[in-house]
C-alpha cells in the first residue's frame, strides 16, 4: 500500500484506526512532499513517519520547481489545468508525479535512512550493505527487510520531468602555488553518459586542501570514465594564478 502524500488535515495524529498506518497492510511505503503545518503555511500532507518506509524528497517540505512564478505555472508544460492545481497545491500533488517517474527508473529514487534532512544533506551516504530502498513502485523490493522501528528516508529530486537524482561524493585535492577565492565545479563522465558541471566549493580555494561535497547527478553515469575539472575566481587577476586538481575522488551512493 502506497501513500501519496496522506493528508494532515482531520488525519494527523488521530489512532491509527482513522488514518494511515503500517498495520494497513502487510507493507505500506509513503511519500511526504507537502508536511509544514496547515496553518499557516497550507500544507496539506501528514508530517510523522507512519508506514514501514517514510520517504522525505527534499525534506518534505518544499519541493523545488514548486516556487516559479504564479503566471509561469498555470501556463504549464503539461497544461492550463494542471498548472493551475499546481499553483493552488504543487507540493502535494508532487507525490504522484514522483510515483508515476518511479515506474520508468527502477533504479532510481534511492532513499537514505538519516536523522533528519539536515543530516542526510551532511551525510548518511553511501548506502548500507543491504542497499537503499527506492521510493515510489518499487518500494516494495525492500519488503522484510525493515525493522518494527519507524524508518526515515531522504533523498533530493529535480525541479521538473525527470525528476530522478543519483547521489555521488565527490573530493577534489586542490594543486597551485597560490591562494585564491572562486569556484570549483566538477563534471561526471562514464559509461551511461555525462553530468552538467556540479559546484564542489565555492570561496577560499588553497592548494593541498581537500574539499568535498554531495553531488545530486542528473544520470546515473555507470562506471566513471573520466572527470571535468573547472576553476574560475570570478574576477580578473593580474598575477594569472593557476590552480589544478592533484586528485579527484568519486564515491556512487548507491553501491559505495
């Protein structure tokens, strides 16, 4: 049993008897995409976790592309009709269009068990031995494996169709004889295809130090053939400082 965003108004911490839970069913996974408080932020989806997998995309609050503006999404891609129900309940109505990409990316919508949404953006990767479970269709491939505790996973999305992210750790060891302030951007390339250039660090770049973020790729891009490397200090410098990557480091979420 999948719950798409389980409404909070009139459901939300009620016995189990009225609203959703995970004695519904022999397996019951959710998707929570809509959980800040009815009033007053108008959120329509129910906040604690409630089946035997709780998926939090983006940390079920805010998901991205639900901020364009008003007149952009009425005149939607998909059409005036959708793209005014997205202007009056874009969050909520996200759960399903999560759901229905999930049945096209079987391997994709990789949840990782944290704490919280801050945490996974600080951590809890890769996943464990047993793999991570994908939210949406095929939620039920981890079906027995969950403990009677109450399971919290996160994961970031697109802003738009498609909507799948792949998770990587990327580490750059910086090489040059200077200090500088700008940016570092890496791109992924592999046997699957290629990234757009993803942003490592931006600010003080020293050579020798290691800086190391969270990569949310478009693609999943199977095994790594090469990386782009690509520094800019964002202003014009009369000394031409020169920075390179002594090594980049490359860790997928879903296998470690």
């Amino acid at each position: 049993l999948s719950g798409l965003d389980p409404a909070q108004p009139y459901f939300q911490d009620t016995p189990i008897e009225v609203r959703l839970d995970k004695t519904d069913a022999e397996f019951v996974d959710v998707i929570h995409t809509d959980t800040a408080p009815t009033i007053p932020n108008l959120g329509f989806g129910m906040a604690p976790a409630i089946g035997h997998l709780d998926f939090y995309p983006n940390g079920g609050v805010e998901m991205p592309g639900c901020d364009k503006n008003p007149i952009s999404q009425i005149v939607d891609l998909d059409g005036i009709w959708e793209g005014t129900r997205d202007f009056v309940a874009c969050n909520h109505l996200r759960s399903y269009k999560y759901y229905s990409d999930s049945i096209l990316y079987p391997d994709g919508f990789l949840g990782y068990a944290c704490g919280s949404y801050d945490a996974f953006k600080d951590g809890c990767f890769p996943c464990p031995s047993g793999g991570c479970p994908n939210m949406g269709h095929y939620a039920d491939k981890f079906k027995g494996k969950t403990s009677d505790s109450f399971v919290k996973l996160y994961l970031n999305t697109a802003d738009s169709r498609d909507f799948p992210l792949w998770r990587y750790k990327v580490s750059v060891t910086l090489s040059g004889s200077s200090d500088v302030t700008g940016y570092v951007n890496i791109a992924l390339y592999g046997d699957n295809g290629n990234t757009r250039q993803h942003q490592i660090v931006d600010g003080k770049l020293k050579p020798g130090n290691t800086y190391t973020a969270y990569v949310d790729a478009e693609l999943k891009v199977g095994t790594i053939t090469k990386v782009k490397f690509l520094w800019n200090n964002n202003w014009i410098n009369p000394t031409l400082p020169k920075l390179g990557a002594a090594t980049v480091t490359v860790q997928s979420g879903e296998t470690g």
